[in-house]
C-alpha cells in the first residue's frame, strides 16, 4: 500500500494549488483520493438519435459538430451556440460566458452529449451540456455510468474525473490484501477491479460487485480492529478475578429503595460473572433513559471495592459528574466506601488533595470528567473503570483510563439506544447486555407535536404546572449548525419570556458557553427548586435529574432527530407526577412531520432509535461526531446490514487464524492507528 499514501500534489494534473484545494475534501494522498467514493452515478450510456429524444429531460447522444456561432447580446455576455447533428436531425449546445468552448469543438469532431434537452420554436437546444470529444481514449464524462461526486467550489466533477483516471492508471498495481480465503469464501471482486469498477463502472451489474467488495473490505477491517482489540483485552487470562458477593455487596443491595427488574437482574448477572472472571470484563450497558443502570454501576463498584480495588467513573460533563457522585454517596457512603469527585473546576489545593488520596487508596470511588485521564491521575489498585455515556468519548479516551490499572474490569454504559447493526460497529469490541424495562411505577410521559399557534397554550399550561408546585423545561435548538448561535437563541428566548408570559417566575438559564461555576449556579437553583423554569440548550440532554420537572418544552423539535429528542424527554417523567413533553415546530416537511408524530406515539428508545438510523442516516444518528470509531467511507450500515454480518464472520475466523492475522495487520496499523492507538503494531 506504499503507493497510497504518496502526497496527492505528487499526481499528475493537481501540484500544490490543487494539492490545497483537495485537502478541503479530506483528500491529502492517492489513497484518500482512491477511496473519495461517488456518491451517486448517472447513467449516461443509453444513446438515442437527436429526433429521439424527451423534452425536458436529461438525455444522451452521439452527434458530429456541425458549425459553431458566437454573439454578444449585451455587454458582459457572450453566447456560444454550437451546432450539432446525426442522420436524423440538428440540435443547438448553447452555453454563456464559455469562450473555450469555441476552441474545444471543432467542425467535423464526432462527440458524445449529455443534457436537459428543451424544444424551442421547433428546435432542439440544450443548455451548458456535458460533452465529450470520441477520440479513442475512455469516456469520462458520458455515453457511460458517470460518477458524480462529493466535491466543491473549487474542485469541480470533470476535474475530479480526470485525476482519478490519473490515479488509478498510474498507481494501477494495487495491491490484494484481504486473506485469499476471505476473497474466495465471500466471492468477493479483486480490489483492482473493484476501484476500477466503483469509479468508473462498465455496467450496473459490476458497479453492484464492486460495492459489495469496497463495502465488505470496509466493515471487515473495522470489525478485525474491534475483535482484536477485544481479545487483546481479554488475552492470558490476565484480568482481576473477584470473589463472589460478600457482605458489603448484599449490604448495598439491601440498601435499594426498590426491587430490581427483570432486566437489571439479568444485566447485573453478567456483571458479576465477568467481575468472577479471571478474563478482564469488557461489557456495555445499553439501557434506556431511566432504566437504572447507575445502580448497576453502584453494585460493580461496590464488589470491585470489597475486593480491595478502586473504581473510577467517568462521565461527558461536570454535570452528570456531580450527579453521579451525589446517586453513589447516597448508595455506598453509608456501608463506609469513600467516594470523591475529580473534575476540571476544582481548585488546584482541592485537586492535588484528591490526586494524593487516590495515590495512597484512601479514596475508594473517584467519580470524574476527562480530567480522570490526565497524566497525573494515579491510582493504587484501580480494579474496575466505568465509562458513562460512552459514545461521547473515543475508544482511546476508554482505553487511557483503563491504563491507569493493570488489565482492570472495564463497564461502558449507555442511554442513547442503538440499533445492534450500529451496536456492532461502534461497540465491536464489548460484550452487550440490554435493560429495555423501565422501573415500575414510572407513568409514560404524554408527548404532543404542536405548532407555533398553540405557544400560548402551552406557556399557560406551563404556569399551570408550576402553580402546583412543578418544574419545566424549555430547550432551544441548535441553530445552523452554530454553538454562537444556538445560545443567542436560548439567551434571546430567556428574555422575552421573563419580560412576557413568566414575568411572575423565577427563570434560568443554562447553556454551554457559560462558566462552569455560572452553569453550575444555574443548575444548582434549578436542582433546589428556586428556579421553576429552566431556558436551556442541549447541554442538559445527559443525565440531568430533578424528579420535580414535569414538561419538557422542544423548541423548533424538527432540528433534532429522535434520539435526541427522546434523551431531552428522558429529563422529565422521573418523580411521581404525570409529565409532559411538548414539541414546537411549523415544519410542512413530510419526512420530518413524521418523525415528531412518532415521537409522540412510541415512548420505546430503541425502537425510535432503529427509526432515526432509517430516517436520519447513520452520519447523524449520534449529533456528535466524537464516538472513536473512524467515518464510514462507502458502507451503509442501514442497507449493508446483511454484508455486515458476513464481514462479521469472516473478521471472527480471521483474528482467531494468527497467520491470517498476520497479514492484516500492517493494514489495521495503518488504517485505525489514529483511532485504537498502538494495539496494532507488533
């Protein structure tokens, strides 16, 4: 694979000026440019004869310059009409301001056109037309399957073309690298005329081989890193093998307020018999919001500190940090297990306290944000590491916590539910245990999807509910993909509703560009229930908890998908009041109508989970692009499930054959370095 990762402005046709302009698109070396997959084909290689063809469609054919005429109808345009025909009749190409054109067609050239064709007056005319002179060589740009590609301003589709036949012309020896076994096993197209045939397809039906190919290879090498990485953490049996459950543990289970349900019961059931284990414990909690998996967490930490171990906690933000810390004081501090909090507010005096008592093993639970995998951070026994809300850390951000141990218990957990084909792909490396069950006694929280005619009914329905004595929510949306904006907006909302409809309520605010201490304020009052209506963005989609909010007001809900909505709803229906979950939106957009009126038929996670991934795209399922697994290239992981579970299986035979795995090796090193760190290199 040397060739492909030779500089880009190395390619004939492209130099530096160029070299900078594709770098927009992420292609930095041959090989990005090889894999810079079209996004969608146009078949041009249907030719008809001019008297043939359908007005006002794109259509293809072959024709011979026959005159070319050229006009200025007013200053600063000029018109170039070209004439061209075939046995049975002429048509006019016109373009403005194309001067070249002229120059480029000459009478008497045999040339294949793609365009919308229009009928004028009788005549046949196409407008700024794809054309290209039949001189021998391959045709690029019509009179086949043409790619059409993600490309920009600056770097148009002809150009994009061109370089890549460049491409793979000059770098024509590519390499085989999937096992030959696989290849055969899976009756996989050879990678050559794969990239040959994705590119530049001679017909549909090996343009589909080639996908299958290019996808399959794609999800294969991802599922090769996940698979070794998990066995690498469970190789040699290395791990802390726990006791089974002693005193302290049944003591905090008796502690519980509540029965465990079925689900919970089960999920802690595989807790335990990996903590049992002498193979390192590699397990995802995937659970909907309110299922009760902190709980679970309390249970492993307390069992991992029986054993004589530490337990670390790691959560996205200082809020759910400190939430998590007060559920587990409230769970364990009593049995004497000490628990202290390790995030980035503290003050240097408070923190270097922490640090120091971690050192020594006289804290027992440090509950933290990314500060828990500082260089400074050490631990005496650390025998167990649980990563909360893990899609919003990278595998490496686990995999440095986990570090700060020898081979400890490792436990990820989630409220964001996912589809067990994006389960596979993102959390690869994990075993899954799932807790649909909510507890019992949880109300369902009714949900409405209303327009902007009906906001003042819902702000009077707000003060109803604060009025007897409850809380709310209202969250605005992320404008235009802008942090700057998205809080003016909040600001701006926070305004006129305590200068209008709330001028009688304590209101807050809370967004993500406000200090840590302002935001914590914010929150704290809301907490306590000084403040009865809290303006927020996004920042209070995870783990935030007050029992006594009731409605949850969405704003502009059609910017979000459902996922998110439903992790905002997840924020009320905690105490014992019935809750209500409002979303605004004027949208007349069919697809989006949908997915609000499914939000508020269906309260299941993971079932609109499955919907958005249907309706989104996996590119948005998540709302962040931070999960630490390397963006899908051509796969789909929607439409590709069935290659997904093959290249599954054929990953699956090739890491347990060590001389197959051998030979992939380099590869996974050179691809997923970035992502998985140095777990490749030999």
């Amino acid at each position: 694979m040397q060739n492909w990762s030779t500089s880009i402005k190395y390619l004939k046709g492209v130099g530096p000026a160029k070299a900078t302009m594709l770098a927009k698109l992420n292609i930095f070396t041959v090989g990005n440019l090889l894999e810079h997959y079209p996004r969608r084909y146009e078949d041009r290689s249907q030719l008809k004869l001019i008297q043939e063809l359908t007005d006002n469609e794109v259509q293809t054919f072959q024709a011979i310059v026959a005159g070319c005429q050229e006009s200025k109808p007013r200053r600063g345009l000029t018109l170039t009409k070209i004439t061209v025909k075939d046995g049975s009749g002429t048509a006019q190409l016109v373009w403005f301001n194309q001067a070249f054109i002229k120059r480029m067609l000459q009478s008497g050239q045999e040339i294949i056109v793609s365009g919308k064709v229009e009928r004028r007056y009788g005549q046949i005319q196409i407008s700024h037309a794809e054309v290209e002179v039949i001189d021998g060589s391959d045709l690029l740009h019509t009179g086949r399957i043409v790619p059409v590609y993600p490309a920009s301003e600056s770097v148009g589709q002809r150009w994009l073309r061109v370089v890549l036949r460049q491409a793979l012309d000059a770098y024509g020896a590519i390499e085989e690298f999937l096992p030959p076994e696989v290849v055969s096993q899976f009756g996989l197209m050879d990678r050559r005329a794969a990239l040959e045939n994705i590119h530049f397809p001679q017909d549909a039906t090996l343009l589909e081989s080639a996908r299958r190919r290019l996808v399959f290879e794609e999800l294969y090498l991802l599922q090769c890193g996940l698979l070794f990485l998990k066995s690498k953490n469970k190789e040699g049996g290395s791990g802390i093998k726990h006791a089974i459950d002693g005193e302290l543990v049944k003591k905090v289970e008796a502690r519980l307020p509540f029965e465990l349900t079925g689900d919970q019961r089960l999920a802690l059931a595989d807790i335990k018999t990996d903590m049992e284990d002498v193979t390192s414990m590699q397990r995802l909690i995937q659970g909907d919001v309110g299922s009760g998996k902190t709980v679970l967490a309390a249970i492993a930490l307390a069992k991992t500190v029986e054993n004589g171990y530490q337990g670390a906690m790691m959560a996205p933000t200082e809020i759910l940090a400190e939430q998590h810390c007060h559920t587990l004081s409230q769970l364990l501090a009593p049995e004497g297990i000490r628990i202290a909090a390790l995030t980035g507010k503290l003050t240097r005096r408070v923190k270097e306290e922490v640090l120091s008592r971690l050192r020594d093993g006289l804290v027992d639970v440090v509950v933290g944000t990314h500060a828990l995998i500082q260089e400074d951070v050490e631990f005496k026994e650390l025998g167990l590491v649980i990563t909360d809300e893990q899609h919003r850390f990278g595998v490496r951000q686990r995999a440095k916590l986990q570090s700060k141990g020898t081979t400890p218990d490792v436990l990820v957990m989630t409220a964001t539910p996912i589809p067990r084909t994006m389960a596979l792909t993102v959390y690869g490396d994990l075993d899954v245990s799932l807790i649909r069950e909510l507890p019992p006694g949880r109300k369902a929280i009714k949900t409405y999807s209303v327009g902007s005619d009906m906001r003042q009914r819902v702000y009077s329905f707000i003060i109803k509910e604060v009025t007897s004595g409850r809380q709310a929510y209202i969250v605005c949306p992320l404008v235009e993909e802008s942090e700057k904006l998205e809080v003016q907006s909040a600001i701006q909302m926070y305004d006129q509703l305590r200068e209008s409809y709330f001028q009688n309520l304590e209101c807050g605010l809370v967004h993500g560009r406000m200090k840590a201490q302002e935001k914590d304020k914010a929150m704290q009052a809301f907490y306590s229930g000084e403040t009865k209506v809290l303006v927020a963005t996004t920042v209070i989609e995870v783990g935030v908890n007050v029992p006594n909010a009731s409605v949850m007001v969405v704003e502009g809900a059609d910017r979000f998908g459902l996922a998110q909505m439903h992790q905002l709803r997840g924020r009320i229906g905690r105490g014992e009041h019935q809750s209500y979950c409002i979303l605004l939106s004027d949208t007349q957009n069919q697809d989006t109508r949908e997915r609000l009126d499914l939000m508020a038929q269906v309260q299941d996670g993971f079932v609109l989970a499955e919907k958005d991934l249907v309706l989104r795209g996996p590119g948005q399922f998540f709302g962040t692009r931070q999960h630490g697994i390397p963006d899908l290239k051509i796969a789909d992981i929607v439409h590709d499930t069935a290659v997904l579970v093959e290249a599954r299986r054929a990953a699956q035979q090739t890491v347990g054959t060590p001389e197959q795995f051998a030979a992939i090796r380099p590869v996974l090193s050179e691809r997923f370095g970035d992502y998985f760190g140095m777990i490749f290199q030999s």
